[in-house]
C-alpha cells in the first residue's frame, strides 16, 4: 500500500511546490507518484505542464461534488508523474467545505480508495492553517517540511509542529513529520548557517542531509511548464532534487525495516 505525504508550511516562498514537483520527478523513474495539488494557486499543475486553466479535472470535485480521485487524476505530465490538478476554483472550496460532516476527512476518504495503487501519494498544502491543509494532513501518514534557513521560517515550523501536535491528538493519531527540508539555501549568508545548525541540534536525524540550494535553474523551469530535470538536468537544483530522492528512498528502506 502506498504512503501518503503532505508538503506543508504555513509560511509561503519556501519552496514547497518546488520540493513537490521536483522530488516527483525525480523519483518518477523508479516509482510510481500521484501528486495532488491542494493549493488554488495552482502552481504544481503548471509546473507539471499543465494548463491551469483549460482543466475539468480537479480536486475541487472531489471534495465538494465527491467524485471518485479516479476519476480525476491526469496521467500525462512533463515529470513523468501522475497528478490531480487544481485552479481557483478550489478557493471556493476553503468556505464551501465548511457545510459538510467530516469535512476534514474528504480528501482522506478519496485518497485511501486508490493509495494501493501508488508507491507515493504527494500532498502540495497551500501556505497556511485552513480547511484544505487540515484534509491533507488529516490524509497523510507524515509531512515534509520545506524551509528556508532564515528567522522568520523558524517561527512557521514552530506554529506547524504545534499544529501537527493538535492534528495528531484530534484527527490523525499516525501523523509525523518525515524530514525537514533545508531550501534556498545560500551558504554565504552567516544566519543561514546558524539557523541550520539550530535545526540539526533540535531535529537531529528528522534533518535532510541533502540541501537544496538556490538556484536560477529551479525558479525557470516552472514558466517552461517543467521539473528542473527536465528542463536542464545538469544543474545544481536538479542535481540536488536527485540526491534528495535517493535520500529519501534510503529513509523508506531504513523504516520499514525498522517496522
């Protein structure tokens, strides 16, 4: 049976979509991915090549007409993944979800029909503690955290982690957080080194070794409707998502031979 993972941080500009787009690409190769685009910005569908725009499937039905995620998933992106996209529409969804019983089960309901048919099923969250965020953490068996080394995003990975822990206590007793993701990062900057470190001593083994750096390459490739791999495969940001894929199928292994 797959494993469902969320993307979230309640603060936004961190890379996540970034993260959920190129670390499905990345493992797209060996495994077979659903990602599921939970943020009405939309940006992972046009990431994946996929026009936002002239869509008709889209997680909004799911969650307020109750279609089957089947029935809504697109085979065909440029990152060799499958995904259930999104537009605007799902902004209506944050109000609309609010008039259903076990509104924050919808998505979980959805998923847990085809997650057998997955190796992994990525959850890209929008940037913030709503009624879309709490179905996706309610769906999944653990969150990656993306983060930029920077003060402020301290202070988001602590209103998540106390999130987590409500979520955990109410919702979804399984729910952990996977790893911690350092991205945008530019080992130049003093604070950026300190604010690592600070995570390393606190998070200790839940920390990625693999960095993700800043990189033009990474914030291109999305206007070319492309993960970084397959808009230019030699630079450094998909030279990283790749490190962070073997990274992560490492933990998978080491896990479950632990269990």
């Amino acid at each position: 049976m797959g494993k469902i993972i969320a993307f979230a941080n309640q603060k936004g500009g961190v890379g996540k979509t970034t993260t959920c787009v190129n670390l499905s690409a990345s493992l797209a190769t060996q495994k077979k991915i659903l990602l599921v685009d939970l943020d009405p910005q939309g940006n992972a569908t046009m990431a994946s090549g996929i026009s936002k725009f002239d869509i008709e499937k889209n997680v909004y039905n799911i969650l307020m007409e109750g279609t089957k995620a089947e029935d809504e998933i697109l085979t065909e992106t440029t990152g060799g993944y499958h995904i259930i996209p999104t537009n605007s529409d799902l902004t209506a969804a944050e109000v609309g979800l609010m008039n259903f019983y076990a509104r924050e089960s919808r998505l979980k309901k959805a998923l847990d029909e085809i997650k057998n048919r997955y190796d992994f099923i990525f959850i890209d969250c929008p940037p913030a503690l709503n009624l879309l965020t709490v179905n996706a953490l309610c769906a999944a068996d653990s969150i990656i955290v993306p983060m930029q080394c920077e003060y402020f995003s301290l202070e988001g990975l602590s209103a998540l982690t106390d999130t987590i822990k409500q979520i955990k206590e109410n919702i979804n007793e399984k729910l952990k957080i996977e790893g911690i993701l350092r991205t945008m990062f530019d080992g130049r900057a003093r604070l950026a080194t300190e604010v690592s470190d600070d995570l390393i001593e606190h998070f200790k083994d839940k920390i990625y070794k693999t960095i993700i750096p800043r990189n033009i390459k990474l914030a291109e490739a999305p206007s070319y409707g492309k993960p970084a791999l397959y808009y230019d495969k030699s630079c450094l940001g998909a030279k990283a998502y790749l490190a962070l894929a073997g990274e992560f199928l490492n933990n998978q292994e080491k896990n479950n031979s632990i269990n």
